[in-house]
C-alpha cells in the first residue's frame, strides 16, 4: 500500500494492489471511513504473473494524507502514544499485518501423588514480529506504562542466500504475550480496532478458553482452530 501526494496541498491518495480479497476488504475498512468523498475506488487488472490482480484507490483529507504518509514507524507510534486508545489502535494495526495470536496445546511432565503424570496445558498467546528490534521495545515501554508487560526474544534470522548481496540476513524479533490477566484486559480493547478476520476470531476464541466459557478440551479446541483455519484458507492463499 503507498500514501501519495504533496505536503500543503488537499490532493493525498491511498492506493493498494493486490491478488488477495482479505486485503480489499480490510483496505475498504480502513479507508472507505477516511475517504474524503465517502466511497473509494476499487477495479481488477491483469498481472504477469497471477493473472488477476485487483486495484484500489482512496482520496484522502489533507491532514489525514499528511500523517499517514509519515515512512518511519517509530514517529508513528510516537504520535500515537499519547493516549491507551491510539496505542491500542496503532497495536491493533501492527497485529493485522505482523502479528499473530496462537493457542498453543502442550503436555507436560507433573508429580500428583508420587506418580509423574503427562497434563496437557492450553495457553493462548499474542505475538508482534519484525525486523526492527527497536519499534519493538518502543511499543513494549509504550505498554509497560499501563501496566502490560511484554517480552522480546529472537525469533529467528532468514536463510542466507547465495544470489543476493546482503550477506548476513537480517534477525527477526518477536514480542509475546501470554499472562493470563494482561490478555483479559488487552484482548478485547485490540479486538475494536482489528480488521484481519482470522486473527479476530483466534482472539476472541483465545478470550473464550480464557473466561471459561469454552472448556479446556485439547481435541475440541483443535477443532475449532481447524475449522477457523479451513474457513480463511482462501483469503490465505
């Protein structure tokens, strides 16, 4: 997606190209509130290599255009930490397009009784990745304030290739979340602002596993999240 146009004058665009329908739909979300004219543009055009590809447009107010054209994403999470409801925003943003919200099953050892027994643990799990520790730890120190506390580890680091000129990959970070009392409180004031469908329902199952409302069955847990998988496998694809 670019943000286009001259500092000053009323003329900011929107634009995006893509071949997956999930992302109309969240930039018709997004935009079609911001649109200047109150609708935005969208239309289908071939691609080279997919085929099909689809287009969208939105014109935007000036003010709005002047602060979505910023290119550094620590200026816009300054701007954005001002307040719990644009840091929940901006996380919420941040999720959609580089996050990720697990339930992960796992069984493990525990002495009951003088016996070692295998118990199977359900723990759902917020997560951010990137590149960029530093954006990170700002949204990290941004939520230590209200009392939600993340940690940060590496993730990972891409496989090297031969072909291309940077030749130490760079390292990917992740910061997580998985106290159960921190996501009662932050997953429901994320979920207002979220607009990746799968993401939203995983969250508000994870939200139902930890109020109770759904029981703690490893098999039927996976049946909801398999069926969860199945229903936005084409918007994946």
């Amino acid at each position: 997606m670019t943000i286009h146009g001259t500092p000053g004058r009323n003329d900011w665009k929107a634009s995006l190209s893509t071949t997956k329908p999930v992302m109309m739909r969240v930039f018709a979300m997004t935009f079609g509130k911001l649109s200047k004219c109150g609708y935005i543009r969208m239309y289908p055009s071939k691609d080279e290599v997919t085929e099909y590809k689809w287009r969208a447009q939105a014109r935007l107010r000036k003010e709005i255009g002047e602060v979505l054209s910023i290119k550094d994403p620590k200026e816009v999470l300054r701007r954005y930490s001002i307040s719990r409801e644009l840091l929940t925003a901006f996380t919420a943003g941040f999720i959609d397009a580089e996050g990720s919200i697990h339930i992960v099953i796992t069984k493990r050892k525990r002495v009951r009784g003088g016996k070692v027994i295998r118990v199977t643990f359900i723990e759902p799990r917020l997560a951010m990745y990137s590149t960029d520790r530093e954006i990170l730890e700002e949204i990290r120190k941004a939520w230590a304030k209200y009392g939600i506390y993340f940690h940060i580890r590496i993730c990972g680091r891409a496989t090297p290739n031969s072909k291309s000129k940077i030749k130490k990959p760079p390292i990917t970070w992740k910061m997580g979340l998985q106290k159960i009392s921190a996501l009662k409180r932050l997953l429901p004031e994320l979920l207002r602002y979220m607009k990746h469908e799968e993401r939203i329902e995983k969250a508000k199952l994870a939200l139902d596993i930890l109020h109770g409302r759904i029981p703690k069955d490893a098999k039927l847990i996976r049946e909801l999240l398999e069926r969860i998988k199945k229903e936005y496998k084409e918007e994946r694809d």
